[in-house]
C-alpha cells in the first residue's frame, strides 16, 4: 500500500508494528479465542515496545503522539490478523479523557500503567435503553458525604473481566436546575455493588462482553474525572478518537481478508489460468481495494484534526471515516470470501468467522444510520428526525 503522505516516523512505526503482527497473526489470535483467554502475550509486547501508549503523553510513560499514531497501531496489528480491540477502548478512549481532564494524582496512577500495558481499563456508556442517545442514560450518580453512590446498568462493556476498572459514564444531578449531567467515574472492577455478567455472543473475539449491574457502588470524591459540570465535553472528546480507532479496526480487517483474497486468486488455477486473471474476480477486488484506501484518507484526516485540537471538525470527519471503513471492510470481507469459494467458510482459510466480526464497526460504537443523521443534520443543516 502507498504510504507517502505519511511522515517517515508513520512509516517506520507502520512497519515496526507489521512486524510484531506478523510475528503472531491469525492463527495466535484464533488459537486465543478458541482457549477463551485474552491475547495477553501480545498486549504486553506492545506495552514493552511502547505501541500501546503512542497517544499519551511522555511525562506520563508515553510516546507523545496522538490518535494518528495509535491508529497506525491498530490497523496494522489488525492488517496481520490479530488485532487489539482494546486498544479502542483503553488507551484511545480511557487514557484520552484521563490526560485531558484527569487530575494530577489520576495521571499519575493510570496513564503510565495504560501506556505500558500492566493496567487495563474498560469503557462504560451503553445501557440497555440507551444505546446511541446518551441523554437518556440512566446510571446516576448521588453524592454522600465526601463520596458519590453510583446506581445503574450498562451493556456491551469490551474486556470487562482483564480490565482493572471501568470509565463509567453516569449523570449526576445539577442542584441549580435539577437535570440530569452527563459525568464519568473511575469504578474499580472489584468495587463493592458491582456485579459484572457475560453476555453469550456469537461474534469470535478474544474480548468478552459484559452486562454491568451498579447497586449504590461507593466511590471517593476523587473517582469523578474532569469538571463536573463539563461531562458532555469530555465525554465527546472520547467518543472521537473512539470512532477513528474503530476505523483503523476496520481497515485492518478489511485489508487482513482483501490480503488472503488476492494471494488465492493468483494461485488459483481453472482452466489453465489463475482465477485473479478474470474481470468478474479481479474487478471487485479491485473496488475493496479502492474503498479501503479512501477510508483510511478520511481516517488520516480524521486523527490530524483530532491531535491538532479541532474537536468539531475531528466529530464530522471521524463519523465520516467510522461510516466509511465499517461499509469498506464488510464489503471487502464478504468478496473475499466469495473469492475463495467453499473454501472461503472453511476453517483452513479463517476468513468466515471475520464476517460476523466486520459487521461490528457497522454497528458499533454508533449504527451507520445515526452517522447519517449526524450528517444530514450537522453538516448539511437539514431538519432533525429525531
């Protein structure tokens, strides 16, 4: 793949983490899945090499880049065939939200462990009547005396039972006018009160997910991170590198089964010519290609707006590059599989259980029809449907 409009620095780190992906690949993070254990072995390497914490910053045990980084992590761990779901999660949402508005003392006890790898931490927004409207979010949180009480439900919380604690996104009441606020809390995963449930799915990831029940967990005064009264801020200066991050899981994948595609269609051989050499095979290969690469554009696009401290802008352009590369890497998984024939639903190849897996950046963290609202309503100015 071309990679000229990137730095030399991007370059050098794309192919230092294609390495360490290669290294592992398919077969490790199959073999993982298959154990029910998390892809520890390569986690803590990419702590050691400092791939998790690209995005944090130097005082506090990172690289000192940003969002632009981590998604060249990502993407390529994922390009090789094992990719780090939560790196999604803790650095690029967690470790964001705590380096911008976390206190002194949060940094110091969080970002280093989140950079290196030796701590993890999950992300809490989903509740079972809130999915994409996060104003209806239920879990709330009580002061009581010097702490706060945390009561509430949250579902499709990644990497639950490896994370050392959750951000959890809850709302507290504003005495001034008594609605509700958007906050975020640091809750241990051992605190008492919290009850954590796995929830069966049919999607093939090392990750788990989790139901989360909250019942009066008591928290410090100094679990709340940031300004109380900015939580909506805050809250958003997560979801953005959150939807870059997906983008970059997307496009790895997309590329991981484009990758296996082409190598069957050159070897391929019926009626005396490889596959690959026919229009009708080679065409649509082409196109995933195409798609591919755009959505990694407006991805790269994306994360410089993001690290140069344009949040509204990096809003539009990282729904824009999610929306993108989730259509990409579906459309690119399933014409690889079809490439492959019967082969492409064998175990052998590894490419039918990625047809679940590509579906979940169409899905999630936000449906590609609420994307289209977003930019229905914010960037052409049309009326709100909702």
């Amino acid at each position: 793949m071309t990679t000229h409009i990137e730095s030399e620095e991007h370059k050098a780190l794309r192919s230092a983490v294609a390495a360490l992906g290669k290294r592992y690949g398919r077969d490790y993070l199959t073999r993982t899945v298959a154990e029910g254990k998390p892809p520890a072995e390569l986690w803590s390497e990419a702590g050691r090499l400092g791939y998790l914490g690209v995005n944090l910053p130097e005082e506090y045990g990172g690289g000192g880049g940003g969002i632009a980084e981590l998604s060249i992590v990502l993407e390529e761990l994922g390009a090789a065939g094992s990719p780090l779901l939560m790196l999604v999660v803790s650095p690029a949402i967690c470790g964001t939200v705590i380096a911008r508005f976390g206190t002194e003392d949060q940094k110091t006890r969080w970002l280093p462990a989140l950079a290196d790898g030796t701590r993890l931490m999950a992300f809490g927004i989903t509740e079972p009547d809130a999915g994409s409207n996060s104003h209806r979010i239920t879990t709330t949180a009580r002061r009581d005396g010097a702490d706060w009480l945390l009561t509430g439900r949250k579902v499709f919380i990644s990497g639950v039972d490896i994370a050392d604690a959750v951000l959890i996104v809850g709302r507290t009441e504003d005495a001034r006018t008594g609605n509700l606020k958007p906050c975020l809390f640091i809750v241990p995963t051992d605190a008492e009160g919290l009850q954590k449930r796995p929830i069966d799915m049919e999607l093939n990831a090392a990750e788990k997910q989790f139901e989360l029940v909250l019942d009066d967990v008591r928290l410090p005064a100094d679990a709340l991170v940031g300004d109380e009264d900015a939580g909506l801020l805050q809250l958003f200066a997560g979801l953005n590198p959150e939807r870059i991050m997906t983008a970059a899981f997307a496009i790895g994948m997309g590329r991981y089964a484009l990758a296996k595609a082409i190598e069957y269609a050159r070897d391929r051989t019926v009626w005396k010519a490889p596959i690959g050499a026919h229009q009708a095979i080679a065409h649509p290969l082409a196109q995933a290609h195409i798609d591919l690469e755009l959505a990694r554009l407006m991805m790269q696009k994306a994360a410089r707006l993001y690290d140069s401290g344009d949040d509204v802008g990096a809003g539009e352009a990282a729904n824009m590059a999610k929306y993108a590369a989730g259509e990409a890497c579906v459309k690119a998984v399933d014409q690889a599989v079809h490439t492959l024939g019967g082969n492409g639903l064998t175990r052998e190849f590894g490419l039918a259980s990625l047809i679940t897996a590509a579906r979940v950046a169409r899905i999630a963290p936000v449906s590609r029809e609420m994307i289209l609202n977003y930019v229905s309503h914010q960037t052409l100015g049309l009326p709100k449907s909702y």
